[in-house]
C-alpha cells in the first residue's frame, strides 16, 4: 500500500468524525502492513480515545500484539505527546512497535507542535510527513483556524434564486432548491459543529436547525443563534431539544432578567460587546473558539452575511442557485456590501460548480487580501 492510499483510508476515517468531537480534532488512522489493514480507528468525542489509540486497539484485537509489531501507520495530524484527557498517543505508538509512521500536517498546537514526531524519532519510528497535506489540512481546516487565527473555520451557505433572491416580496420562500440541493444541505450539516442563523431568520422561518436524512435526524450541531437583543421568542423550534445544544450570541447590555428567560429553556446565553446595537462579529466568533467550536456552517439571513463577508469573516461560500427569477421586488440574498466599485467586489477562488438536479452548485474560498478590513456588525 502507497502512503497516498493509507492516507486516503485514514482520510474516510477522519471524515467520520467531523462535527462530532469538537474541540478535538477529527483525526482519522489506519494501521497496516503491506496492503493488509490491520486496524482504523477515528476520534471519539473528548474524554474518549484519540483516533491512534482507536486503530491501534482494533488492530490489537484483530492480529494480536505480536501481529501490530513492525506495522505502519497512517494519521492525518501529528500524534500528540502531552497528557490532556487522554494520555500521549505518540507514547502507545511507540509501546505497541509501530515501525513507520505517516504523518498528514503538523498540529500547530502549542502542547504538540513537533513534540510527538521528535518523540517518535528518538525511539527510532520512522516519520514521513506530509503525505496529502493539502487534503489533510482542509479536513482539519477548523481546528487549525481555530490556533492559528482565533476562530472557527466560517462557512456560508446561501440558496437562491439566479437574480440573487431567497423570496418573494411576501416572504415565501420554501422551496426555492430543489430536493438535490436540500440533500446536499443536510450533508453539510451533518459534518459541521454548529449551524449559525441571524435573528431575522429564526424570526421569519423558525428553523429546526438539524441535519435530516429524509424524515431521520441524524445530526444535531450546536445551533448558534445571533440575536443581539434577544428578539426571538422562548418558544421558537431552535430552543428545542437537548439541554446546551442552542448557543445564543447576545449584546452583553441585554437585561439580565431577558437573558435568565432564555437560560430557562436550557440554552446558553453567551454576550458579546456591541455597537450601535449591533454585535462585533469578530469578537463573537472569537468567543465561540474559546467555546470549543472549530468550524461554523452560517446559514442566514442576508443581514448576517453581509456583515461576516464585509469583515472579512467567510472562509467559503456555497450557493445552491434554483432556474427561477422574482424580479427586483423579491429579497435579496445578501444585504450590502459596500461595495462601489467593480474592483471593490469580493471573488470567490478555487471555484467549482456542479449541477444538482435543476439546480447549481457553486462553492469556492474568499481569499483574505480580497476583504477591505470593515468592522463587522450585525
């Protein structure tokens, strides 16, 4: 087996996890000697077994201890070599004889950052780095961007209409996608650990806010609510559900008596400094890193993307685009940007499009240098 091959199995593994084990990252491993897999294993949610630790015990079971002596492995981030909730991993690589260890990026954390791959050289494990690091560094996107920048890996999805619309002048707007685009929407969610709506949208759509496979949930992020006054109402379908799985973005000059009717339904009230009445985007997505989210799917409304977009806060941006036109009296899918000259304008790279049914994908990256650095409030 190539290091490309192993790393692409510990790649699927690592997919699994995604959304799943935040703050953690979704590592995934594959054990293997020649073109025999031994074992694979991907993160459990924290307190649990680090995605090494997972391929190694599968393997142990599977061929026995003797059997994993001399095997290779393949993990998507460097092995960590401190004691967190879990003990070093690069330590149980190195008691259970693994002989060559493929490495997909380094993990730029302060407490692994080189200490796992120097203590897996000094017992003499061989290390290749590097193998499909672009791969591995965008499955690993928000946990990186969460060290290296101090917030979550941003995306947003937007779904309208060809001349930019998400309604009708009424309001009506379901559905404008077709159910191939809704599919793919629900992917999206189900890899992602915390789906993010403005207040106007919880207001005028009362979303659930879950990833759905047909009629079966299968996914439950954290939903982010950004509502600086607390305008949405206790009984809305987003305050649903599980205890402290609804955060909710506030201005920190919120009453405390509103905030306490918000904590009473079991979700957490968390304030971020505004101005103007608006919340300081910045600092609010700083403060849900430090809560433990690593990437954010944004999923609305205009007023909400705009902001982000005109900071300078989207990583990526997907629009689903539906065959249909509403004319100039519908609403807009974005509020404004600022924008007054063509030169002034944001463009998406690494572009890619795709058709899904009648309708068409169109996702790619905002490049940083392309972002005029305006505050960005909401």
């Amino acid at each position: 087996m190539t290091p490309e091959s192993a790393m692409r199995l510990a790649l699927a593994q690592a997919r699994r996890a995604r959304g799943r084990v935040f703050p953690n990252p979704a590592v995934g491993a594959v054990v293997f000697r020649g073109d025999r897999v031994l074992g694979r294993g991907s993160t459990r949610p924290p307190g649990g077994p680090h995605a090494e630790v997972v391929a190694l015990e599968n393997a142990v079971r599977r061929v026995g201890e003797r059997g994993v002596r001399g095997a290779s492995l393949a993990v998507t981030l460097e092995p960590c070599a401190h004691h967190g909730r879990t003990g070093p991993c690069a330590d149980l690589v190195i008691e259970r004889g693994i002989r060559r260890v493929l490495v997909g990026c380094r993990d730029p954390h302060p407490e692994v950052s080189g200490r796992g791959l120097r203590r897996l050289r000094r017992a003499g494990v061989e290390v290749q780095i590097g193998v499909l690091a672009d791969e591995c560094r965008r499955q690993h996107r928000g946990f990186l961007s969460v060290i290296e920048r101090r917030r979550p890996f941003v995306t947003l999805k937007l779904a309208g209409t060809l001349d930019g619309r998400i309604a009708t002048a009424d309001g009506e707007s379901r559905w404008i996608t077709g159910p191939r685009a809704r599919e793919e929407v629900h992917r999206m969610r189900a890899s992602t650990d915390a789906l993010a709506v403005g207040s106007g949208t919880a207001l005028a759509d009362d979303p659930e806010l879950t990833a759905r496979r047909g009629d079966r949930v299968i996914h439950r992020p954290v939903r982010v609510l950004v509502d600086s006054g607390l305008r949405v109402p206790v009984d809305a379908r987003a305050y649903r559900g599980e205890v402290g799985k609804t955060w909710v973005l506030c201005s920190s000059k919120v009453s405390v008596s509103r905030r306490r009717r918000v904590e009473g339904t079991g979700a957490r009230v968390l304030t971020v400094p505004a101005r103007g009445g608006h919340l300081q985007l910045g600092r609010a997505l700083s403060r849900l890193a430090k809560e433990g989210l690593t990437e954010v799917l944004v999923e609305g409304g205009g007023q909400l993307a705009a902001a982000l977009l005109r900071r300078g806060l989207v990583d990526e941006v997907h629009w689903f685009l539906a065959p249909l036109l509403i004319g100039g009296d519908g609403r807009s899918a974005l509020a404004s940007l600022g924008v007054e000259r063509l030169s002034q304008s944001l463009r998406l790279g690494d572009l890619q499009v795709r058709r899904l049914g009648d309708d068409v994908h169109v996702w790619g990256s905002v490049a940083a240098s392309a972002v005029r650095p305006r505050r960005a409030h909401v």
